[in-house]
C-alpha cells in the first residue's frame, strides 16, 4: 500500500448510524493474507435499491448480476470483496457469483435475488468464492450499524485512503441521513459511476425514484472524474434506501419530481460530488488535484469533451506535475478534441492568472507569477471559448513517475 496521498482530506467526518444497515468486515485471503478484504452489508426488510453501472463492453460478472437483480428494485444484503474484480472469468466467473450470493443469502435468510455483490482488483484471474462458505455467516452475526471505516477500508486496493462522505437532510419533518463510501484511486475515468461506490440512506424512497436520483447524480460527479481515462470493468455505484425514517414521520417518496425531496436531491448529490472527488484525490501518484474548467463553448455537452480532452492528456498532466504552466499543451488537447473551437478567441488561465488570449500569449503573462501557482497543490485550469454560452467542470489530477511504478508492479 502506498503512503498517504498528500490530497487525502484533512479530516474525516463522523459517519453516523443509519436504521436498517449493519455492516461487518474481514480477511478472506482472496489475493493478500492478513488483509481485510471483505465487506458484508446486511439491509433491513423493505429496502430499496438503485444502480448504475459501467458501460464497458467486457463487464466483470457481479455487474452482470446486479443488473439482473436491479429489475426488483428490493435488497437485503451486498457482499464486496477486493483484490480480485471477478471480471474476464466466463463460466467460471459467473458460478462464483451464483456461490457467493446464495452464501450471502443464507447468512442474511432473504433470497439470492436480494443480495448485490461488487468485486475490485485483477481482471482475468478466477475469483474462488468458496472462501466465503462460513466466513459470511460469522459476518452476519457480528454486523453492526457503527463500523463505516472499516467498510471504507475493506473495499480499497491502491486506495491510499478510505472514502466516506455524509448528508443530515430535513425529509418532511423527519431527519434523514445519507451515508456514502467509494473505492478507486486508477482505471478511473467511469462513464456512469466510479469504480466502487454505495450509498444508504433511511430515507423511504422507492426504487424507481432512486434510480432517477442516481442516474441524475453522477453526471456532473462521478461521470465528472477521470485519472487516466480508463474505464473499469467492474463500475459499481448502488443506493440503497431502508425507508426506516418512515417510523419517524418522513414522507413515502415514489417519484423522483416530489417537491418535498428537493432538499434531499441536493444533498445527496452533495454525498456523490464529496465523494467523487475524493477519488481525483487519490489518483496513482497523485500530487496535484486538477479542476478544468471550460466555458463559452456551443453547449454543455461540447464544454465536457473538450475538458476531458484536456483532463485525459498525459501531456497536460505531466507538465502539471512538473509545476510547468505549460498552456500550448492545453492548445493541443483543445484542439484534437474534435469540438467547436476557434484559435483566435481561445483565453486559457492557470490558478487564476491568465497565461493566453486571443490565439497568444497574454501580454502581461509573468513567468515567475505563474511558476509560483503552479506550485500549489490544487490547479485550476480555465480555458474561455467564446462561442456561446456552454459550460462544463471536470476534475482530474497530475500524473507523475508513481503512477508508473504502481502499475507497473500492481499484478507483481
């Protein structure tokens, strides 16, 4: 495991209990011993549940499961474990989901179609699932509704640092939480999700409202977020919602359009963002995190490939790490971006000073002015089109030697 990433957030909030999820962890062996690999989360009866998942064309075999289950829109358990994505397995892949999940479901007493499962680390390699015959059952009778960390903890691989995030909302007149842990540090642009992500709350919402909620929340958060901009196999986001707060006088919700879940909404889009961009943090080798901002472009949608033209270059990312306010390198990934740009109208600035306008340099621009912000640890690239009115964010980070050397040796 890597040190600490020097991005990691300087404090970690208190994630308090949620009614109705119990968590529990443990070391499977599944690829290290003596390391904490396995998380069990057993949901009261009633739960509802929402996923998306990545768009590869060669997913890992538990997102093929959850798919299938997501039609019922009801769970009581989900199994993750690290260090083996159970993706590019075949026959074999798929028998260890079908093992893990009735394992799962006799530990919980609900049915294999209410158990979700996620699985992160090597793609090729055969998950055995009969590690988890006994090991899920002593789990289901130590869950607890405190252990956060530990679960953020369980799910990492070249995390440097578990990812949690937490919303306290008013629903109705009830008080309802949101509790969110993540997973991914590379392989990380998602096209959806993020690598690994969960998100419960006591909110009862059913499930076709939660799906909307989801589905709307990733796109300027998780689906804002590249590393290297490869997309995993294995992208997992899931929501569950326990409904427990119901007891509480929190109303029923059954559609995302319900004005009273206004201020939900925004909290737990709050919860994805914090979230998402603890992942840019946590990038391989990370020492930069990266803001690019794209206005003026024709439309939202144009402002968001071409900031991820810029946000995907190894040539930007390197000068960056460099501390290099390299802004011809931000030229290029603009224009191969394939987007509505014109060179003459282009501004580009770095942390505020603007190094480029008018298809030049800016007249003022000051080496020694931009060299100093360059030195900070989070930059902000904004690059002013002049087109229309399009805008669009998306986060990033530097890539420096470590992220080589990470995964140069990750299968070693």
């Amino acid at each position: 495991m890597s040190s600490i990433s020097p991005l990691a957030p300087t404090s970690i909030p208190d994630m308090p209990v949620i009614a109705g999820v119990r968590l529990a962890t443990a070391a499977a062996g599944i690829r290290y011993q003596g390391r904490t690999d396995v998380l069990l989360a057993l949901l009261d009866k009633g739960t509802s549940v929402a996923g998306v998942f990545t768009k590869s064309k060669c997913p890992s075999a538990p997102v093929d499961w959850c798919r299938a289950k997501l039609k019922r829109g009801e769970a009581r358990a989900l199994v993750v474990n690290s260090g083996n994505a159970n993706a590019f397995t075949g026959k074999t892949g798929r028998q260890a989901t079908a093992l893990t999940a009735a394992i799962a479901a006799k530990a919980a007493g609900c049915s294999a179609n209410e158990v979700f499962l996620a699985s992160t680390g090597v793609i090729g390699e055969p998950l055995d699932a009969t590690k988890f015959n006994g090991l899920l059952g002593t789990l289901a009778e130590q869950a607890a509704p405190t252990d956060w960390m530990s679960a953020a903890r369980a799910i990492m691989t070249t995390d440097t640092f578990p990812k949690v995030a937490t919303a306290t909302v008013k629903l109705g007149k009830a008080k309802v939480t949101i509790n969110g842990m993540a997973k991914g540090s590379g392989m990380i642009m998602p096209d959806m999700a993020t690598m690994l992500a969960f998100v419960f709350t006591d909110a009862p919402i059913s499930a076709g409202a939660l799906q909307s909620l989801l589905k709307g929340g990733v796109e300027d958060t998780f689906n804002a977020v590249t590393v290297d901009g490869d997309t995993s196999t294995s992208d997992t986001l899931l929501a569950f919602a326990t409904g427990t707060a119901a007891a509480n006088g929190a109303p029923k919700i059954s559609r995302a359009g319900d004005p009273r879940l206004k201020a939900f909404t925004k909290a737990f889009h709050a919860v994805l963002a914090d979230l998402a961009e603890q992942v840019a943090r946590d990038g391989e080798g990370a020492r930069k995190l990266v803001e690019i901002i794209v206005e003026g472009a024709v439309s939202k949608a144009s402002a968001r490939r071409i900031a991820m033209s810029v946000a995907n270059s190894p040539l930007v990312k390197t000068a960056i790490a460099g501390e290099d306010a390299n802004w011809g390198r931000v030229v290029m990934a603009v224009g191969k971006a394939g987007e509505p740009a014109n060179r003459d109208k282009l501004a580009i600035s770095f942390n505020g000073i603007r190094v480029a306008k008018s298809g030049a340099r800016d007249p003022s621009y000051n080496e020694e002015e931009a060299s100093s912000a360059m030195k900070d640890p989070k930059i902000q690239i904004r690059i002013a089109l002049g087109l229309g009115k399009g805008r669009d964010r998306v986060l990033t980070c530097d890539l420096t030697k470590e992220y080589i050397a990470i995964n140069g040796d990750y299968r070693s």
